[in-house]
C-alpha cells in the first residue's frame, strides 16, 4: 500500500497531475493499493487545482479516497466524512468501519446534507482561507521568521533557525508559556525525530487573533 496526502498537512504541499500521472505508472500491474487522504480537497491556492485519485481511472481502481466534512467546513469534532472506493476495496474497507466507527449521529448527518446544497459553501473556501493566509504571511514577512510557501489545507509552516538554536519542541512550548502563541512542532510528526526549527501555525482563525499574532512573531 502506498499512503498520499494532499494537500498535506503539515506543509501544506499540493502533489499536481504530473505527480499523479506519475504514480499511475508506479503502480501499474502491481496490485498495489492506494490510500488517498483528500481531507483538505477544497483548500488550494496560488492557482493549483484539486487533484484526486479517483480523477485518474488507472488509479481510480486501485484506491481509497477519504474526505472529511470536519475538516472542510471546520467542525472537526463532529467526526463525520466519507470514502470513495471500488466495490471490492470498500467491501473490505466496511469490516474495519463496523467495528471500528460504526456511525455517527443522525442530527450532525442531516444538517450536513442541508448545507452542502449549497455549493458556495464550499467551492468558496479557497478563497475565504486565502484571504487569511496571506494576512498572515504579510505580518511574518515583517518578523526574522521565514515562510515556507502553503499551497494548500490551513496551515503555515515557519522556520526559526535565525531567531533561536532551541529544538522545534522547546521552541513550541516556550512561545505558548512566555508568548501565549501556539504551534505545533513538525518534528512529532515523523519517527524519524529530524528537528529542522520548523513550527506548525494554523491561520484558520479570526483576522484580529492573526494580526495579535504577527504582533508576536515581530518580538522576536
């Protein structure tokens, strides 16, 4: 099995058609099987468009695409998403769903449908979380610390190493206990503990909690 994320969290990387093209051809008679997770699907700037397996035939039959309502209209603790996947694969992705979620609750399911017909609900997102990227970025680009470009989902990624030598860990905590500014150090996302003074920020937030926080990064 080959797992992909895109757009990806956390550095917001967009994989493109060419990138997808290349990984039908990477499993091409091989029986390999693809899981797509495609949570942040509406959630893609600087002119980069969605792509999906299940866009692409070749992979289409060979894979399992998850997508999250949490995510996309940003109530994630209602826990409800869904799956696409050919009827073979889904007949097998049901005995883990049974025992594992089961379902979820009838009223969060009915006020799901109603919203999702309408459409701008959700094909204006991109937008609306751009605005509030490059909001924040303005205010980083005026502090020492550098942004990595987010071409999807709503997180920043941003790199320190010309403010402090502090591991990405030490570096979180003190800026929450001494700053009152959260983020997420990149290095508990991989086994591979590689601390390269890269924080998580998430700027799916109101505009004066992000001008509060340029505020901040500019203290440094």
């Amino acid at each position: 099995m080959i797992i992909i994320n895109s757009p990806h969290n956390p550095t917001g990387s967009v994989l493109t058609k060419r990138d997808f093209i290349a990984l039908e051809k990477i499993i091409s008679d091989t029986g390999i099987i693809v899981l797509s997770d495609e949570v942040y699907e509406h959630l893609v700037y600087d002119d980069h468009t969605p792509q999906s397996v299940v866009s692409y035939p070749k992979l289409a039959s060979s894979a399992i695409a998850v997508f999250s309502f949490g995510k996309t209209f940003h109530v994630t603790g209602w826990k409800l998403g869904y799956v696409l996947a050919p009827e073979n694969l889904m007949h097998e992705f049901r005995k883990v769903h049974q025992f594992n979620v089961f379902s979820c609750n009838h009223p969060f399911q009915l006020a799901i449908a109603e919203y999702i017909k309408d459409e701008e609900n959700y094909l204006k997102l991109s937008a609306f979380y751009n605005k509030k990227r490059k909001l924040f970025l303005e205010m980083v680009n005026a502090s020492r610390f550098k942004a990595v470009p987010s071409k999807g989902t709503y997180f920043q990624l941003l790199n320190y190493e010309e403010i402090s030598s502090l591991p990405d860990i030490e570096m979180a905590k003190k800026m929450t206990i001494e700053n009152k500014l959260a983020s997420i150090p990149i290095s508990v996302f991989y086994h591979a503990k590689i601390d390269q003074k890269f924080l998580r920020f998430c700027f799916a937030k109101k505009d004066e909690t992000l001008k509060k926080a340029g505020e901040i990064l500019t203290q440094f």
